[in-house]
C-alpha cells in the first residue's frame, strides 16, 4: 500500500495540467500514486494526462464513460484509489515543493484527516495567503471548506461512507462530515500546501447562474442531521460569501437565493443563538428588504469615506506641494545628510555603512533616514527618521546638502543647486539593468525609461565595487555624474570578521553545535516572471539527505516580505527577516544562490560559493545577463554549479563543492569583482563625500 493517493479529476484544464501533474511528480516524497480521472474532457487534457501515465508507473490515467462533473470524478478516483490516506487536486492546482514531506510527517498513527493552508493564484499570477488560521486552537471549522486542503485515512472515508455530490458544491457535505466526524483524530498543520488557481473564466466559481443555489441543498443536510448546531454560523458566513460574491450569484436571482439562505437560517438556527453581523441579522429575519437597505447603506458609507480619503489626500498632496516648494527657498544645511535604502524600507546596505562611518569620522553631519510608515518600527532606536511623505521628510529634501541612496526617492523630490547626490547602488550586475532593459520587457514591468534617465541626471556620485560595474553604469545610466571606484562599504565588515563573531551570530540565531556544524546560507534571488517565493529547492529533501551535520538558513529576496513561510525543521532556519544579511554570510561555511547579487559581496569572505541554477535558460531569456555564470570560465563561475536538484545533493555530499578547482574558480572571481574591497570603503566614501 502506497502513503497516499492524490487523485485529480481533469476536464477543460488542458493549459494547466502539465503544470499540477509536474507539481506532484516533483516532490521529493516518493512513496504515492497520482490519479488522474478524465471526466470526459474535450479537450487535449486525457491525452496530456496518457503522455505521463506512459513514461511514470505512478500515475494512472482513469476514463469515465460520459462528463460527469467533479464530483463523480473524484468518487471514482476513491474507487480506484489504493492507498493509505487521499489527497484531492483540482486539475489546475499546484503542490508546493515539499508539501508531502510536510504531510506525512505531521500524520500520526491516530491521525485519519489532517487540514492544511493553501495559497491562491489569478490569471496575473499574483500570489495571496489564503487566509485560513491553522495555528494551535484555531477551529477547523473555519477552514475552506474545500477537497484541496486536507488528506483524508482512506479506511475512514469508506467507512463513514463519504462521498462527493453530484453538481456544484460537491465538496461542502464529504469535507464538513469529515472534520466533525474525525473528532481528537483530526490534525492540523500550520503550512501552505497547496496553491489553488483562481482562473478569469471557465471556472464554475466564475460562472454566474442559478446552479449556485446547490449550496443552500448542501447545507440544509448537514443543518438537519447532529452536527447542525455545531456547524450553524459557518454555514451562514459561506451562504452569505456566495450571495455577496457578483462572480457566483447575479443581481436577478439575489432575492431568490437570500430567501433560499433564510428559510435555513430560520429554520436550524439554534436555541439562543445571536447572529454575528447585519447581514446574518437580516438573514434571521427573513427579510430581503433589510438585508438590502443596510447593503445599500453600507455601500453608501463606503463611497462616502472613500471620497472623503480621497479629497483629504489631494489637499495635503497640495499643501505639502506649496510648503515644499517655499522649504526649497531657504538656504541648504551644511550638515544634513538624507539617507535611504531599498525604496524607504530600512536602513540598510551601502547607504547605512556609510552613515556609521560618518558618525565616526563626520560627527558634524546629522544623518536622517527617510522609511516608509509600514517600515518605521524598524529602524534601530535612537536612529533620526522621517516618514516618507510626511512634512518632515519634504523639509529634510528641501534642506539637505548630501542625498545617498541605493535606489531612488519617492517621486516629487526636485534636486536643488548646491545639493550633492550619492547614488550607492545595491548589487555588482549579473543581470541586465537601466537602458538595457529595454530588449527584455519581461523585467520592465512598464518601466519609464525617461524617468530613469531623468532620475540619473540628478546624481552627482555614482559608487563602483569593481570595473564590471563602472562600465555597465556609465552605459545603462549615461549622464555627467562622476563614477567613484573605490567597493562597497557595506562589504568592510567582512574584513574584520573574526571566528568569535561568527560563533556569536549561529548563537543569535538558534544554530546549535559546535564549529563542526556546516552552515549553509541559500539566498536566491527574485525572478521577473515568477510572483512569490517558491524556491526551486526542496529544503527538507535537502537537509535528510545531507543529515545533522548541516544547518540551512534560508533568506529569500526582501521583494517577498519578512518570512518565506517555510516549514518548520530543526535544520532549516528562515532569517528572511534578519536586518543584516552580511551577518548571515559570515555565520555561514558556504553560499547556495543562483542569480543574486550576493555573490559578488560574499568572495570577499574567500569562502565557498555554489551556483545552484535549475532555470538558467529562462533567466537569461527572461532578463538577459552580462557573462555566463555557468561557463566554468574563470573570472565568471564562482565555483561548483549544479542545475538540478540531484546534482546539488551529489556535490554536497560527495564534497566536490569545495576543492583545488573551486578555490581557483572563486579566486579569479574575486580578484574580478572585489578589486577595492580591503575594508576600508566606507571610510574612502566619507572622506570624498563629506570633505574630511
């Protein structure tokens, strides 16, 4: 008996099937079968479906005689199904990397359903949380009340006789029955598991129509059976979710459907129930006419406020306009500094090293950040800041002799004779950047390129880490600034880096062991085309195979927020958060990235650096690159390459990651891109901008 049977019920899915089938086959937990019911589709999905039961003995490719819906689909994949618990996909879903692993490692021998978290997928590929609380205490009752986000002991399916309706809404009885019926054997694990697909159209969930009234059918077996009390206000929220929901019920058939959804609410509602909200207090009443009036209202209120906001907005956008205008009159202050990195998030890189520095070596010139008002609990205490926007920060642009910033200010700001601007940068480029964006519009995102150049015409300084980078800026940002070759501050601390530092970091955060244990630092970078991270990696894989001896911390790119929501392993640390990345390089042994600029920074650790690339072709096309990193030409690999994940496992293992030959890749590499780094750029920045 396999561990689980995913079971996929495929019609109309043709574009996305490849994509799900690919997401299961891929994971690094190998002991499943995958199921594929064809409900008669007409369209390429059972041949794509035959082309992987062909070439893979774990998936089956199951016909049924005539189109059935989903429902019959995954009843008959049940059928055909031999393993010990199931697991449901809808056609144009996704497994994540890793999700399996997680799975069976949260079941127990008294476990028969286990609930887990999902995230969703549009048409933009735009990622969103699904927004289910799983954490310890959380009702499962409150979950989605879908197929997709649990697994289910397939000897307690068929033995409380569960099944999938017929027609829309199939899920609602089998999966609600399931969770009450599991009692203290059902689990939860706090994981995003799944990625569910909100398709533009062709979707019953974007088809408006009378079928959706099947819900209330649904509901009303389970409001009339034992368990109706318990279930009563999470039938109500999903009946209302369906009837405010324009992509599911139209306006003709609202008063029907709200009558269909009252009659149930008064009809089950239990003894000294008080109904949450206004929309479930007219729901209890029975009366569409209230219910109506307070949506009509509350759309009224709405608009109102939005007004309102947006009327308070234009006139303080006109009145800082008109004070900015008169700041810029009065004279410039010698000694202010305007500092920023990484669009106003928080101090950081090159732009903070150099503010420290300065407060050593120019006491005399007060530095103040510029954060964004979601970023301001983070700046250090004792740190000067101005919210971006603010009054504040208008009078600090107007008045500030020195502006240093790693990418750019919000727009607005006009730069004033007198005013001197260092543009720091963030990165030496792999990747293909400013003018030369153009031939690659997947990265452009409808960048401006105007506006580009009209942003480089106002600096004065623009800082080089190595002759690479000085060549590439002078041409994809071509103006009169005056390129500064002397590395990157943020880089000095490198080189005082001692081992009682590196000893002190693993302790702050949480790597146990002695000097023994290898640390690896796995920092890939964002993609253009890809929305979230989802790395190309399966961690968990990766540390059983590499065992106890190897702690991975994980830092994903700061485009994705403070955690890569990562599933919890002892040897798996997630410091996506952590404020200082040249912190995680010198507790680490060895770096794992593909494309990131980060690379650059950590030869001058002189330690050793991998390239774990599996979508090279697709980055380069997508972005376009400046040298190939994968020649194995010294002065462009780093060291040991690996495309896939096997191979990187291998050279782990096997210890070719760190040789004679790597040692000589990652010293051409260095004396290319670290030709200035010695410890001292900070302090060669100050003297040059600040005049001491």
């Amino acid at each position: 008996m396999v561990r689980f049977s995913v079971v996929v019920p495929a019609y109309r899915v043709q574009g996305y099937l490849r994509e799900c089938l690919e997401s299961v086959l891929a994971q690094s937990f190998r002991d499943f079968e995958l199921i594929v019911v064809d409900d008669c589709s007409p369209d390429a999905s059972a041949a794509i479906a035959a082309e992987y039961a062909e070439r893979d003995q774990r998936v089956r490719l199951v016909r049924l005689p005539r189109h059935s819906g989903t429902g019959a689909a995954r009843n008959e994949g049940v059928a055909q199904a031999t393993g010990e618990f199931l697991l449901f996909l809808d056609g144009d879903d996704l497994l994540l990397p890793g999700a399996l692993d997680a799975i069976d490692d949260a079941l127990d021998v008294m476990a028969d359903v286990l609930l887990f978290g999902h995230d969703t997928v549009d048409w933009w590929d735009t990622v969103r949380p699904g927004g289910d609380d799983l954490s310890a205490g959380a009702d499962p009752l409150a979950m989605t009340p879908a197929a997709w986000n649990r697994v289910v002991r397939r000897s307690f399916w068929i033995t409380h006789t569960l099944r999938f309706d017929d027609g829309p809404y199939e899920d609602v009885v089998p999966v609600h029955r399931a969770t009450l019926l599991a009692g203290d054997r059902l689990r939860m694990l706090d994981r995003v598991c799944v990625r569910w697909r909100r398709r533009r159209g062709g979707s019953h969930s974007t088809s408006p129509g009378r079928a959706h009234f099947a819900i209330t059918e649904r509901y009303e077996r389970l409001l009339d059976s034992p368990f109706g009390p318990r279930l009563f206000p999470y039938a109500v929220d999903h009946l209302l979710a369906v009837l405010g929901d324009a992509g599911r019920i139209r306006p003709a058939d609202r008063a029907d459907f709200f009558r269909a959804a009252a009659r149930l609410s008064r009809t089950y509602r239990p003894e000294g129930h008080e109904p949450a909200g206004d929309a479930a207090r007219a729901l209890a009443t029975g009366s569409y006419t209230a219910f109506e009036t307070l949506r009509a209202a509350g759309g009224r209120v709405r608009a109102a406020r939005s007004a309102l906001a947006r009327h308070k907005k234009r006139l303080r956008a006109r009145v800082m306009k008109l004070a900015y205008r008169l700041d810029r009159r009065r004279s410039l202050d010698p000694n202010l500094a305007v500092y920023s990195a990484y669009w106003n998030r928080t101090p950081a890189c090159n732009p903070l090293a150099i503010y420290e520095k300065a407060r050593e070596l120019a006491p005399h010139i007060k530095g103040v950040w510029v954060v964004s008002s979601r970023h301001r609990d983070k700046v250090p205490a004792g740190m000067p800041y101005v919210i971006e926007g603010s009054r504040r920060y208008w009078q600090a642009m107007a008045r500030a002799t020195y502006l240093i910033n790693n990418a750019s200010f919000p727009g607005g700001f006009v730069k004033r004779p007198g005013q001197v601007y260092l543009q720091t940068h963030h990165g030496t480029p792999l990747k293909k950047m400013g003018l030369d964006q153009r031939r690659y519009p997947a990265g452009t995102h409808g960048i401006s390129f105007q506006k580009v150049l009209d942003h480089t015409d106002q600096w004065d300084y623009s800082l080089s880490a190595n002759p690479h980078s000085t060549e590439v800026w002078e041409r994809v940002y071509p103006s009169s600034y005056q390129a500064l070759e002397l590395g990157y501050p943020r880089n000095d601390v490198y080189f005082a880096s001692t081992a009682e530092d590196t000893t002190r970091i693993r302790r702050e955060l949480g790597v146990e062991g002695g000097p023994e244990r290898k640390v690896l630092l796995y920092a890939p970078t964002h993609r253009d085309y890809q929305k979230g991270f989802l790395p190309r990696l399966d961690l968990l894989r990766l540390v059983r195979a590499l065992g106890p001896a190897y702690v991975v911390l994980v830092r994903a790119h700061y485009f994705y927020g403070a955690s890569a929501d990562l599933a919890g392993h002892p040897q798996i640390l997630d410091v996506t958060g952590h404020p200082r990345v040249e912190d995680l390089c010198r507790a680490s042994d060895a770096l794992i990235t593909d494309y990131s600029s980060l690379m650059f920074d950590y030869a001058c650790l002189d330690r050793p650096i991998i390239t774990y690339a599996p979508d090279w072709q697709a980055y380069r096309l997508a972005r376009g690159t400046y040298f190939d990193l994968l020649s194995g030409l010294p002065g462009e690999t780093p060291g040991a390459v690996a495309t896939t994940e096997d191979d990187l496992i291998s050279l782990l293992r096997d210890g070719s990651w760190d040789t004679e030959e790597t040692a000589k890749l990652r010293e051409a590499f260095r004396a290319r891109f670290c030709p200035y780094e010695d410890g001292r750029a900070a302090e060669r920045v100050v003297r040059v901008l600040f005049g001491v």
